[in-house]
C-alpha cells in the first residue's frame, strides 16, 4: 500500500499541464485529490480523470474568498488536508518598457497574491503537524529573464512565501517547499515561451541535460518532497530543470525573444 492511499491532496491550478501530471500521480498513489482552477470545464474534465475519490471547484485564485471556500469544502468532504500544491500561475512574453500596469498586475496577482490566497485559506484546514506544501515556482524566481519581467517578480515572491512561512508554520509540523521546473515538454507554458521550432531548439540546447522535462519529472520530485522520506527538508526551492539554471537562461533568454 502506498504511503499515499487515502491522503488529501488539493492542487490549485489543478487543471491542466503540470499541475495536473502532480495530482495524476498522486491519484495514482491513492490520494483523494481537489483540484481547482477557473473554467469549469477543466475542472470537470480532471475530476472525471482523476477518479471516483476526486472533486473540483470551479474558482480564481485571486478571489481569497472563493478561494477558503474551496479549501473549507474540502477539508469537509475528504478530511483534513495531508498535501498543498499551489500551481496557478499566468504567463506571456512582452518587453517591460511596453507591458501595461494591468498586465504586470494580473501575472503578479494570480502567481504571488493567488499563492498566499491558498496557503493562508489552507492553513486551518493542514493535517498538523504532519502537512506539506509545495509551491510551483519557475527558473525564473532567481535567474533574470527579459520579456518576463512579472514573472521573474512573481515567482522570486512566492520563494520568499516558501521561506518565510516555512519559519512561520514549522513549529505548528508543516513543511514548505518550492519546486522550480524547467521547459516542460506539451504544457501551455512552453507553448508561450518557445512557439518555434527553431524557439524549442534553442531551449533544448539552454539544458546541459540536452532535453525538455517530462510532467512526471516533476510529479516524481512532488512526491518525495512531499513524503516522509523528506520530512527534514523544509524551506527549500528544488530545481527540477535538468540544469538550466547553472548556466543562468541567457539561451532561453534569447529564445523568447528571437
Ligand atoms: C502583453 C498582455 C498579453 C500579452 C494579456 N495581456 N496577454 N499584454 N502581451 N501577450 C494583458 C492584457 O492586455 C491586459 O492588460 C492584462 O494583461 C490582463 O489580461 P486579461 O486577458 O484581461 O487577464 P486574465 O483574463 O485575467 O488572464 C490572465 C492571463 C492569461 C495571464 C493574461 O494569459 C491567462 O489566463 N493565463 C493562464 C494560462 C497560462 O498563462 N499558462 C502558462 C503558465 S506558465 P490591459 O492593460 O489591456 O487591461 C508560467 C511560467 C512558465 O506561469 C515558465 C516556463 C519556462
Ligand atoms: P497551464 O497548463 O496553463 O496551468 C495553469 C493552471 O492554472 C491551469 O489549470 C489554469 O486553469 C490555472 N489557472 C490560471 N489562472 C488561474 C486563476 N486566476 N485562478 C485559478 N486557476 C488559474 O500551465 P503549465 O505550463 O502547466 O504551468 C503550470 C505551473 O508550472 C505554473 O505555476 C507555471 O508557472 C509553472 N512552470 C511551468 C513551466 C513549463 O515549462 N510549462 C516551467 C516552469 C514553471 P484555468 O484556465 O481553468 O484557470
């Protein structure tokens, strides 16, 4: 039996990409999974996926009080929550000196304001002590990336959230991590990112291992990170991007804006 079996998992952003490989597997270990994200149908569409323990909710993680709704429902209906996965997050390329203030805004606001929204709503409802977080960050929270300028800001934000509240709630046995991935082969974000061919072959060749990641490379990473197997590490931002950030992203940089 896995150490999974029966557990709570709820994946904001839940929906889609890599978001949903992690909760995938994590149905597949037995996990009773809530996912969340805002279009209904997506929601619909992972819930049938995801089992007969799954359940959804419709909501935007920049609504903090739809949000604690979604996390109070679930901690209602399955029990307390065992694991976070904080995973929504927006992304276009576009030079700063242009950008307008909304569209700064909006990528900040669901990636950074959206993450504390989840873990602030979740924060009555984690099986303590004993709960982990995982937020889904990206190379870019600490290598500098023209044309994404919200992003870089958002996602640096949301590890220094891992950090601070990996301080704040660790007396309380709740361990926060990060996981940055890198190019994600199939997902919506490289499909921004590298659009080209010529764009793809350019971020291979950023990777010292030579590819794309895979949705279970992270997946795979989640559930260590999330087991008791790592139950010493807390505060962490694990890289997960077959080592693209050593050389810093000056090939992605200039795959985005080729
Ligand atoms: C410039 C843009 C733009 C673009 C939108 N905006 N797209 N500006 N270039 N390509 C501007 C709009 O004009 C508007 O500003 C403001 O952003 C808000 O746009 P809305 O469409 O009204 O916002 P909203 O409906 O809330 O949608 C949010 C979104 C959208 C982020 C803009 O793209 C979205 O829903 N994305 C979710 C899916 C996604 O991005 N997946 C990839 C995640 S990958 P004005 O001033 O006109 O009002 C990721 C990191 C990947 O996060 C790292 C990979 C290596
Ligand atoms: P994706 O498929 O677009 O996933 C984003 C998810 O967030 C979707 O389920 C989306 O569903 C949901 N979402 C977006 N805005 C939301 C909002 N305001 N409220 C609630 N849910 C919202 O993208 P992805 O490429 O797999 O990226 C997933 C995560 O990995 C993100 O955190 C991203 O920053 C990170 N990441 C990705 C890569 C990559 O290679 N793709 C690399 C590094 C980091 P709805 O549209 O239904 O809301």
């Amino acid at each position: 039996m896995s150490s999974y079996d029966g557990k709570v998992v709820f994946v904001s952003g839940g929906t889609s990409g890599i978001n949903l490989g992690i909760a995938r597997r994590f149905a597949g270990e037995g996990a009773h999974v809530a996912v969340m994200s805002r279009s209904q149908d997506k929601v619909d569409a992972a819930v049938a996926e995801l089992g007969e323990h799954a359940i959804g909710f419709a909501a935007d993680v920049r609504e903090p009080d739809a949000v604690a709704a979604a996390l109070a429902a679930t901690a209602e209906r399955l029990g307390p929550i065992d694991v976070l996965i904080s995973g929504a997050a927006g992304n276009f390329p576009a030079p700063a000196a242009t950008m307008s203030s909304n569209a700064f805004r909006s990528v900040v606001d669901i990636d950074l304001n959206g993450t504390f929204n989840v873990m602030r709503g979740a924060y009555e409802h984690l099986r303590k002590p004993g709960a982990a977080i995982i937020n889904i960050t990206a190379f870019q929270s600490w290598s500098p990336t023209p044309f994404q300028a919200h992003v870089c800001a958002a996602k640096a934000g949301i590890d220094q959230l891992t950090r601070t509240l990996a301080m704040e709630w660790g007396p309380s046995g709740v361990r926060i991590n990060s996981i940055a991935p890198g190019p994600i082969a199939g997902t919506e974000g490289m499909r921004r990112l590298a659009p080209t061919p010529e764009a793809e072959a350019a971020t291979t060749a950023a990777v010292p291992l030579g590819r794309y990641g895979t949705t279970d490379d992270i997946a795979e990473a989640a559930l260590w990170l999330c087991s008791d197997k790592a139950g010493y590490v807390t505060g962490t931002v694990l890289s997960v991007d077959g080592g693209l950030a050593l050389g810093g992203s000056s090939a992605l940089s200039s795959a985005i804006m080729a």
